[in-house]
C-alpha cells in the first residue's frame, strides 16, 4: 500500500516517497546493568524498576546517573529546553564538553516506564541526518532519563509562535521570521525523515508529529524528536494499543475517536497538520474567528479557503511576497490538504504523475476562481432534494470519457446529420436531468466567470461531487478540457461501452486499449455502490435460466422485481447502501450479490478476486485507488489548448447554436463601432 507523503517532495522540487513495508523484526536494544548507590538518586514510593543503562555514543562510555544529576543541577527548571511527552528535556553540559538533550520521564511508574522503553526501542538504531540522534539512556529505580544531541536552536514552534523566553540558554532568543524558501526546506526535512522512518524493515509510526517535535539545528535543518509515542508496525498488522496517541490539534480523527490502532497514515494527517502550520502560523488546536465572526479551527478554515482558491490570503502574514510564487503555494497547500482527508490519504506520488499537456491542478485558479465551490454549492441543493442525482452524474462522466475521450460530446443532441451518442443503446439509461444539472452548472459558472469553463470540465467536477457528497473520498481533479465539435457514431458509442454482460476478460481486453489495467477496471466498477438499474441489465442472469454464481435470495428478490426477461422495472446495484459511496459494493460480490455478470465475474475471475477482496476488506483501499482511477480516466482523450471549443451551451456545438452567433456578431459590431 502506498502511503501520502510523496506528495511535499514532488510540491518543492521532489519532496518525498513513502512506501509501507511490513516485516516482522523486533529491533532489541543491548543494555548493561549498572547499579547506584541511593544518594546519587531520589527515590519514591513506586513500584521497583530494575536498573540498566546503555551508550550508543563513545562520548557518553564512562557517564554515569551521578553526573547528569550535576550536568543539570539537579534537573533545575532553569536549565528547561522542551516538554516533550511524559517529561521534561533539559539542557545539560557533560564533564568532557560535549553539550546534550537530557529528558527526564515522568513520575508514573506504569506509563513513563513503558514510554521509556518504547523510546529504546526505536530510536536506539536509528541514524538520519533528519532525526535527533539518540547517544544513550539511564534507568535506576524510578528516574529514567534519555540522552540526546542538542539541537541549537530549539523547536519549530518557537519559531512560528515565539513561545521560548529570552534568557541565557536560549541562544536563538531574537527570532527573525522564517521565509518562505526556510519553511519549504523544514517540511522537506520532516518529510524526509518520516520517509525514513515508513520505509524501515520493520516501519516506525512517530504517533506525536508536531511543531515542538522539530528541532532546528544551525543552518535550519530539521530533526524530529521525541519518540515517546513511537511504535513498530509488526508483520502485516498496524501496531494495535490502548492508548490514545499524539496531541489534540494534529491527532488524526480516528485516534480521537477511540482508535486503537497506529498506522502510518496518522503520521501522515499530522504532518498534513503541521504543513498547515507552516504555512499559515496558525496553531492547530486554537480557535480563530473568520472575517463573518464564525469561529473555525484550521482544519476547517484550510479546507475551505483551498476549495475557494483563496491560497494566497492563508500564508502567515510575516512572510514575504517579495518573490514568491504562487503556484508553489497553491501546490503545497494542496498537499497538505490531501495529506488531512478525513476519508482517503491519496497516495500523491501516483496523484502527481505527469498530466496530459494543457491539463493543470490550478487551470481556472485565476479566471474562475469560485468555481468549484458554485459546482459543490448548487450539487449540495441538487443531492438534498434527491440523492439519486449523484449516480446519474458519475454515470454520465464514465460514458463520455469511454467513448471518444472526455470531451463532453455524450451532451450533445441529435442533429440534422443523425442521431446522437444519447441516442445509442447504451446511453438510453442516462437520467435526463443529468444532462439538465450540467446545463444549470455552465449557466451559473458563465454568469460568475464568463464563458471560460468547459462542459466537459463541469462534467469531470460534478462527477467528483457526485461521489464526495454521497459519502466518498474529496480529490483534486485536473482541468483545462475542451469541449469537442463532433459526437460519435452510434456503432462507436456501442463498441466503445462494455455491456454488463461482459465477462472480465472482455472488460481487461477492450479497456486495455484506454491504457486501463485490471485494478482500474475493478476500481471503477466501484462506482455501481449507488444508482438504479434497469432489470435488462441483469435479467439475462435469472431467464431462461439462473445464473450459478448468484445468490439464491437474491435471484429471488430480483425474479419478483423483473417477473420477465424485459420487464421494465428498476432495483438498487448495491443492496447494502444503495445512496452511500462505500465499499458494500464489494462486499456484495464477495457474497455472490453483484447485479451484473460484469460486476460478480470479476470475483469469480482469478486475475481480479484478490483486488475484489482487498477493496470488501478495507474501504480506505478502495477509496485510494478509485481516485487514482478516476483521475486516470478523467484524461482520456482531453482536448486542450486550442483544440475544441468551449461552448455557451452544453447541448450545441457553438457552431449550430443561432444565439452564440448572433451575440458573437452583435460583440463585433460593438466594437468596431468603438
């Protein structure tokens, strides 16, 4: 399974590739037992803890309990540096010299024991320029004390908030604010470090990334600290404990509701958070007030402002604009907002490979900037009257881009020159008001932007809300299609649509010329969670006789629906959650309840069983890969540039539309008059 941080390194030249491996290696840490006499320490009245140690640096050979005691006299507060997890990190200067991070765990013997060995146990190995390295640790009785590098100039958090008074050990006391160019360079860092940590034998999860677990070093490196919370993902499961993990403000919602299990995507939603964060100043756990008095927090208020295109107005007012490029910080935020989806964490390194030419992310960001959030708006209104809506939508985006690429020409009406795509057998099923939502969609956004948004882009985006709205993953979509001057023939539209009488050999063989693989294939019949079906579709299953592969209740229910082989009735594809995008369409197939002989066989079909089983598994899976897919079919065949037209109405091509030619001649007339 691919993971989500790829996505900063390809924002900034590259930022990063994380890939989940699981193995099973127990890394164990060598120790040495070491005993100390009772006025070296304090002791408490707590459970016995046995005394060890252990040196992973030379430097620290002969240091003992004894002398970090007087290295920090005595762990005065004075000396404070940073409160990491269940303790205090001390600033301490040893006999030889050499400066170092000294955390001293908490009191509570249970937890701050077992916080302490977690510590041991990833870090005592590990060895990244962009992790804090850890040179040994101390235990007697009670006290239990790590031993780190320091790191100079503190934590990112005091950088961004400026929370660390000035005194004498606090050598970065006047802060300048960070540029921008310093910002990307920190979260390429982390980035890069986490990477480190995914991609290990046995993966790490760091559970707590957060501002004041990045420290700074002298040239604005940064190194993650505190692995208090850090845990192992073992063999092919997530690393299951009771305890809730990370820090409110960047814990992912699944920790926050009762979770129990770590898992590398919950490293990647905090750093989605702390992406935020750098960007904007704006600490993650603070409520803050928008310009309407509404008080939001920054998930919510980051969501909204990159969906309105609004990038530039969320950076921190304390970074310069001298320079800086706005397509850098559309694209960073856009990670960082992928990388807090609540329902998907999209692996952005497929996500951000190469675009059709004349395809771009941000494509309409300056002539149609509201765009998107007019198509969600009006689609909410559509969806709350009838939920339906949203399958005929993504119906509509399948059977345009499948035929002659997704160039809106399946909205096209019939012409003197013959019928339509509409018109061939297999677009006979598609809602009319389908056609109808789309045409409402070019009014609105024509009336805000001017006529600069195709009805193919409109189709491509209702298709995403169609999805997003009736419970699915939110994704980016690529836009800059044109609308094309021509539809296909009625044989081109059927040879091009697969009936749902197809196997998944046929399906693997015609869609194969459209660069789509067996795992797309499965993907995208995902999309049958939702929507009606006429019983033609399936009845050839049930008459003359049943199909083996289907469920006997079902054929029963389905025999009551369609009494006859051309009935003309309806019933839901999934019967689970007929409204809902989930993965109960799946479910269904593995319980031998798919509606088509192109939805069952691909569970019967040994190529496609395992995929099938993966996505009925875990709906995160399914959500990750339909996106991919959908993304991938969203370019088939685009026209850009100067190929095609935009049209004034998604029906008629500009060219047979009497009105667009009688404005366009009235606009010349205008301005020649001028």
């Amino acid at each position: 399974m691919e993971a989500a941080l790829q996505a900063v390194l390809a924002a900034t030249a590259s930022f990063f590739v994380i890939t989940v491996i699981f193995a099973v290696i127990y890394i164990i840490c060598k120790v040495r037992n070491r005993q100390y006499s009772q006025n070296c320490v304090r002791t408490r009245n707590v459970p016995n803890v046995a005394s060890e140690s252990a040196s992973f640096d030379p430097s620290l050979n002969q240091i003992a309990m004894g002398e970090l005691l007087l290295a920090t006299r005595d762990f005065s507060p004075e000396l404070i540096v940073g409160d990491g997890s269940f303790g205090l990190v001390y600033k301490a200067r040893l006999f030889n010299g050499v400066t170092v991070a000294v955390k001293k765990l908490g009191s509570d013997a249970f937890q701050g024991f077992r916080e302490f060995r977690a510590e041991m146990e990833t870090l005592s190995k590990i060895r990244h320029p962009n992790i804090v390295k850890i040179l040994g640790y101390y235990a007697t009785g009670s006290d239990r004390v790590l031993v780190y590098e320091f790191i100079e100039k503190g934590s990112l958090d005091q950088w961004l908030h400026d929370t660390s008074p000035s005194t004498e050990h606090d050598a970065s006391a006047a802060r300048l604010p960070l540029p921008w160019e310093t910002r990307i360079k920190i979260i390429k860092g982390v980035a890069n470090g986490l990477l480190y940590l995914h991609n290990l034998e046995t993966p790490i999860i760091h559970r707590d990334i957060k501002a004041s677990n990045v420290l700074l070093d002298s040239e604005f490196e940064p190194h993650i600290a505190d692995f208090g919370l850090a845990r192992r993902v073992e063999g092919s499961h997530s690393h299951v404990s009771t305890q809730v993990a990370g820090t409110m403000g960047y814990m992912p919602p699944e920790y926050i509701h009762g979770a129990t299990t770590a898992t590398v995507m919950g490293d990647v939603y905090s750093f989605g958070i702390l992406m935020l964060e750098i960007a904007t100043g704006r600490r993650p756990s603070w409520p803050f007030k928008e310009d309407d008095g509404k008080e939001v927090r920054l998930v919510e208020w980051a969501t909204n402002m990159v969906k309105q295109n609004r990038q530039m107005e969320m950076l921190d007012d304390r970074i310069s604009r001298d320079g800086l490029k706005e397509d850098g910080v559309v694209e960073f935020l856009r990670i960082a907002t992928w990388c807090i989806n609540e329902t998907c964490s999209i692996s952005e390194a497929d996500v951000s490979a190469p675009l059709v030419k004349g395809l771009s992310w941000n494509f309409h960001h300056s002539s149609c900037p509201k765009l998107e959030s007019l198509v969600r708006k009006h689609l909410k209104k559509v969806f709350k009257e009838d939920i339906g809506q949203a399958a005929g939508l993504l119906r509509l985006h399948f059977h345009d881009c499948f035929v002659q690429g997704c160039d809106g020409s399946v909205l096209l009406d019939g012409s003197s020159c013959g019928p339509s795509e509409q018109d061939a057998p297999p677009n006979l099923s598609l809602r009319a008001e389908a056609f109808e939502i789309i045409n409402d969609l070019r009014h609105l956004v024509h009336n805000e932007c001017g006529r600069v948004v195709s009805c193919a882009d409109l189709v491509a985006l209702a298709a995403r809300d169609a999805v997003y709205l009736s419970g699915g993953p939110d994704y980016d979509v690529p836009l800059g299609r044109r609308d094309g001057l021509h539809f296909a023939s009625r044989q081109a539209t059927i040879d091009n649509l697969p009936p749902p009488t197809s196997n998944t050999s046929f399906l693997i063989e015609s869609l194969s010329s459209k660069k789509l693989d067996a795992t797309d294939i499965v993907a995208l019949s995902g999309g049958h969670t939702i929507g009606l079906s006429h019983c033609p579709a399936f009845t050839p299953r049930l008459y003359p006789t049943q199909d083996p592969t289907m469920d006997e209740d079902l054929a029963s229910e389905l025999k009551e629906i369609c009494p006859t082989e051309n009935s003309t009735a309806t019933t839901v594809m999934d019967i689970r959650t007929p409204n809902h995008f989930d993965n109960k369409y799946y479910v269904g197939l593995v319980n031998r309840q798919g509606l088509f002989t192109s939805d069952q066989d691909l569970y019967m079909d040994s190529r496609t069983r395992d995929i099938v089983t993966s996505f009925a598994e875990d709906q995160s899976v399914f959500f990750e890969q339909f996106v991919l897919s959908m993304i991938k079919m969203g370019q088939l065949s685009v026209l850009t540039g100067r190929h095609g037209e935009i049209r004034a109405n998604c029906s008629v091509r500009n060219s047979d539309n009497k009105s667009y030619l009688a404005y366009l001649v009235d606009d010349e007339e205008s301005k020649s008059e001028l």
